[in-house]
C-alpha cells in the first residue's frame, strides 16, 4: 500500500494551545502537573496535566471539546482551502471504562459546528491509546480505495483531567501518590492530522511534513485490566506486523516513540517486545513516553506523539528520518505506525 502523506497537524495540550506551541513546549522540557481539587484516600491533592486555561467545573465532555476545537484551528486553513464538500474525519475516543462518560454525539456535533458542516465523522473508534492508529488504518485504507478522495482528517482527543475523572482515578488506586508509587499522572490533550492520497492534485497545493509508511493492530490477551503480568504477545504482534508490511530496506527506524504513561507495566510490555523484534529498533535504543511530558493523554496521546516524531529530528537528531510510534489502551488494543519525515528543499539547504 502506498504511503499516505502528512499535509496538516493541529494540536492543542496542556503545555501548548498550537502544534508549534506544544512542540516547543516538549521540546524545552516544560511541563504542567500540578496538584488539582481532588485528594485522595490519604487527604493529598491528586496531580494532573491540565490546560489552566479551562475551568475546572468543566466536564470530561466539555472539556474535550474545547480541546477538539482548538486543535482544529491548526488544520483550519487547509480545510477552508479545499474544495467544497464533506471531508471524512476518523475519531480516535476514550475506551469505556475508567473515567467520566463521554458524550460522543455532542462531542462530534460541536467538531461540526466549529468547521461549518464539512466533516463528516466516517467512524469513531472508541479504544484510548490504541483509538488513533485504528482511525489512522481506517483512513489510510479508504485514502487506498479512493473511498475517502483525495484527504481525509484523523483526529483523537480525551480528557482524564476532569473531577470526575480523577476522582475515578483514587478509587481505582491508578494515581500517582503516597500510597502509589508505580502511579500514573491524568492528562489530556487533542490533535488533527491531515492525510493525502498518494498522487492527488496538485491543484490542491498541499505540502507534505512526513509519510505514513505503514500501520498495524493487535490485541493483548493478557491485558493491564487484568492485573496479570503482561506477556506483550500483543505488542509484539503489531511490531512484526510492521516490520513485514512496511519496506524499509533492512533499516531500524531513528526513535520510538511510546503513547503511555509511566506505570511500570508498560515499560515492562515494551522491553519484552523489543527483544523479539530487535531488528526493527534504534540503536543506541532511544524511547521517548509520552506521560514524561504529558501525563496519561489517553487517546489524545496519539496525534501528539506523530507530531512529535514528525519535528523532533529537526532539534535533536538531524538524520533522523523514520520513527515507530504505539499506544496501549488498557483494555489491551494496540496501534502502531511508522512515519518518515520529510524535509522540504528549505530545510535540507
């Protein structure tokens, strides 16, 4: 399968309201946790990652829905410059479970309002971490067959920074504290990434940042809901899924680049995955984990990751050119890609 261009990115995090502002933000070290409302069983304010900019009586809805909107901006004037019509949109959304309920068709209908109509919601998967690559294999796929035109939008967004949320969060002993030290922080965050079909127009003027070489789902059968130790037979199933379907010469890829929190299971998942599927990785090995700077992003984790391994080697490594990105929801869906990024002639002179 031909590989889908990356031609729009719009994000919107707690360290940044603008896809430039978040990567600079990661990119400088900076970060937003800070003790919020909600104590825990030990009378402790929880810690979160949240934008300041919202209030905090916001619900998960609302406040997922502020996040969608302004990552919309980013991809707005791509949007505004197509001609008219429907655009396809696939959804990355929170796994049910944990955390305040989310109001889907509310959330789809303000994605709608803040772009006067033109997205039309193709399908919504509903699998947290994992939610943006099955949105990315759906799009890449319909982009293939010429169901979806010539582009088609894939976002993600969630918001585990909400009272409720958090409150959810102490009952099931998954915050960081005291009495957890193995704990995760809640996040949240939202982003939009454009893709093109392989040859369209170019009446369209669009300009390519990175190519989406290939993805792959798997499911873990022993999953962190579970609470037995994982086997990664899940994970690593979607590596070697990737290392057979995308053709990269022999080559390892530059980074990888985690979706998850910091729980000690998934540190545990990614180095037994690793081990069987070594070819495919750096080395020196080099992972960056999106709760370092993130917190648990949840399905949002996804869009942000892929913009962060689309620009990271314009600061850190300037050889860097492709880049394994994941995510494991806790249920046990799992996602992966691999990206390329692409230097325009500006950039390589």
């Amino acid at each position: 399968m031909s590989a889908a261009q990356v031609v729009g990115l719009g994000l919107c995090t707690p360290v940044g309201t603008s896809a430039h502002m978040t990567l600079a933000s990661l990119r400088a070290g900076l970060v937003r946790f800070a003790e919020t409302e909600v104590l825990d069983e030990v009378g402790e304010p929880v810690r979160a990652s949240r934008l300041s900019l919202l209030d905090v009586s916001l619900s998960r809805t609302q406040r997922m829905v502020a996040l969608a909107r302004q990552a919309l901006v980013g991809v707005r004037p791509l949007l505004d410059a197509l001609p008219p019509g429907r655009v396809p949109l696939y959804l990355g959304l929170p796994e049910a479970g944990l955390g305040a309920r989310v109001e889907q068709e509310a959330l789809v209908a303000a994605l709608r309002d803040e772009t006067a109509g033109r997205l039309e919601v193709v399908k919504a998967h509903e699998s947290g971490r994992a939610a943006f690559f099955e949105a990315l294999a759906s799009a890449q796929k319909d982009l293939h067959s010429g169901r979806a035109g010539a582009l088609a939008l894939v976002g993600a967004v969630d918001s585990l920074a909400d009272s409720a949320s958090l409150e959810a969060h102490v009952g099931a002993r998954l915050h960081l504290g005291r009495r957890n030290p193995d704990g995760r922080i809640p996040g949240e965050g939202a982003g939009f990434v454009a893709l093109a079909r392989p040859g369209a127009p170019k009446s369209l003027k669009l300009e390519s940042s990175g190519a989406l070489l290939g993805t792959s789902l798997a499911v873990e059968p022993r999953p962190f809901t579970q609470s037995r130790p994982s086997l990664a037979e899940g994970l690593t199933e979607a590596l070697h899924a990737l290392r057979q379907s995308v053709a990269m010469g022999g080559r390892r890829v530059d980074a990888v680049l985690a979706c998850q929190p910091g729980d000690g299971f998934w540190a545990t998942e990614f180095s037994r995955a690793y081990l069987r599927n070594a070819a495919l990785m750096p080395e020196p090995l080099r992972v960056l984990v999106a709760g370092e700077g993130l917190g648990d992003a949840g399905a949002g984790a996804g869009p942000i990751m892929l913009g962060v391994a689309l620009h990271r080697a314009r600061w850190r490594q300037p050889t860097a050119r492709t880049t394994l990105v994941y995510g494991s929801a806790d249920g046990g869906r799992i996602g992966a890609c691999i990206v390329e990024m692409i230097r325009n002639a500006k950039e390589e002179a």
